[in-house]
C-alpha cells in the first residue's frame, strides 16, 4: 500500500482539506506535479460581485447594467466549475492512488482520433466505439465537431455501420442535462447519437451503453482524453480503452489543468515501474490499431 506521505497523496490531500493554499504557475511542465487544485475558487473581480447589493428588480438599465452583465458572467462560470467538480472522480482516484493503479493505465495511447485504425478494430471483433466529448472531439463546452476530426469520425461511422455514441460528463448526463437539451443540439452539430446517463465517469456501471449497443463492453471501445474519468471508467468496466491527448487544454479550467498534471504525473510513474494495462480478451498485443498521423 502507498503510504500517505508519498507526494502526490501530500499534495492530493491538500488539495481536499486545504483548497485556499496558492497556485502552482501554470508553466510547470506537464511533468511536475501539482501542490493545489485551489484554482476552483473564482477570480476575485467575481467573488467582489457575489457580494454585491441586488439591483431593483425593476431596473434593466443604468449603474446597474454592468453589474448584471458580470453576474451572468459569474453564473456561467459558476456552472463549468460546478461540471468540472467530480465528487466520484475525487472518490475513485482515491482506490486507484492506493491499489488500484492498473485501471488508470490505457491499452492504447494516441495523439488524437486520427492515429486510431477503426478497420484493424473491426477485424480483431470490436462491435462499437464510445466517446467522450471535451477534448477528445470538441473543444471544451463546444457542441461542435474539431474541424481536423471530421474525417476520422466519418470514417467510424462507416467502418462501425453507425454504432458510435458519446458518453460525456455533460451532455446526457441528467444532472446537468436534465431535459435533454444539451444531449439533442450535440447529436445535431456531431452527427451521433449521445447517451443519457446518471451518473458521472467514473462512477456507474456500463447498463445504459450495453443496452444502448446490444453489447457487452468487452466488446466496444472507449475513447477519451481524461485517465482518472474516461480510461478508470472503461477499465473497470471492460472496455478496450484509448487515451488521446487534449485537442485544446487552454481553454479548460484552472482546476482540470492541474488534474491532468496529476494524471500525467501518475501514468509517467507507474509506467517507469513497469505497470501495463490488464489484457483485453481482444487485444492481446500492443501498438496494434494504430497508424501513423499525419500533421
């Protein structure tokens, strides 16, 4: 068992019990591991409206405008936090730091969609593929497809005869999605269905997409930039699981830069000590189903 001194459990509990100590700079390198996720919290322009005195209901223009303008603005922001908070996430790292490591580590790892041969996955007996959104085919709360992905989705979709489907933390997942708004503009502007769902990655069990496929995991594929949500997930579940690399971090909150720093961290580690993925039934050797990219 890791003992609690360990870096990252130091600087995990930290993050928990202390969530007002100071940011790390975000020129760290990918490698080094982050002391703090106190980049929750609000800037201070925000938090100082929090404070503020309501305006009068009745006033819509005037003094009082601005100060509208930056609560909406603060809503919002308040809302991404809120999605980008992960109780489960929080939760499960906790088993994967202590014993579990193997769920964290990917079959296969990629720059993007681009890298991954659907044809070599449909021969080896793969029946479907999952996604996740952010990062993986669209910018951070975008609904619309990365523009440089548009092939590669055609292309497994066709390969797949049309059983693709996302599974995001956002939308289709009725906490957030309770209506299924979100869930039906994403299908429209990317073109496959997405699933509904009530609980966030990694939490929860594969029923909705088995039942949404006619599958059992063991035989689809999960794909998603994320190890502590997409690739925990898809392992404990069964799925053959793929990391990709963020298609865009900058545009990601604070507090998700410094998880995947986290995460980086922990992948470099356990694979300096030898770790590998548990074996998939379907693919038993390594560095199959990749291509090269093309830039």
């Amino acid at each position: 068992m890791v003992q609690s001194s360990t870096p990252f459990m130091l600087a995990f509990r930290s993050s928990v019990v202390s969530p007002l100590s100071s940011l790390p700079s975000t020129s760290t390198s990918s490698s080094t591991f982050p002391s703090s996720f106190s980049s929750l919290l609000l800037p201070r322009s925000f938090r100082l409206q929090q404070n503020s005195r309501r305006p009068p209901p009745s006033c819509h223009h005037g003094p009082w405008t601005p100060i509208v303008k930056d609560r909406s603005k603060a809503a919002l922001m308040l809302g991404k936090l809120g999605q980008s908070f992960n109780s489960a996430g929080i939760a499960s790292s906790v088993s994967v730091f202590l014993r579990d490591h193997h769920l964290a580590l990917p079959h296969l790892s990629v720059r993007d969609v681009r890298s991954i041969d659907w044809r070599d996955l449909k021969r080896r007996g793969f029946k479907g593929v999952v996604f996740d959104k952010d990062n993986t085919l669209t910018a951070p709360y975008s609904n619309f497809l990365w523009p440089s992905l548009s092939n590669s989705l055609d292309d497994c979709k066709l390969v797949f005869q049309g059983n693709v489907a996302i599974l995001s933390n956002s939308a289709g997942l009725y906490q957030y999605d309770p209506d299924g708004s979100k869930a039906e503009s994403l299908e429209k502007s990317v073109g496959i269905n997405v699933i509904r769902h009530g609980n966030k990655k990694p939490a929860g069990s594969a029923d909705d997409i088995e039942k949404h496929f006619g599958y059992s995991a063991s035989f689809l594929v999960m794909v998603g930039d994320r190890v502590l949500t997409d690739i925990v997930y898809g392992n404990r579940n069964g799925f053959l699981t793929i990391l990709t690399e963020p298609l865009n971090s900058t545009e990601e909150p604070l507090a998700v830069k410094q998880v995947r720093k986290l995460e980086t961290y922990l992948l470099d580690l356990w694979r300096r000590k030898g770790l590998k993925a548990k074996s998939h039934p379907l693919m038993l050797d390594e560095n199959h189903c990749i291509k090269n990219q093309k830039m």
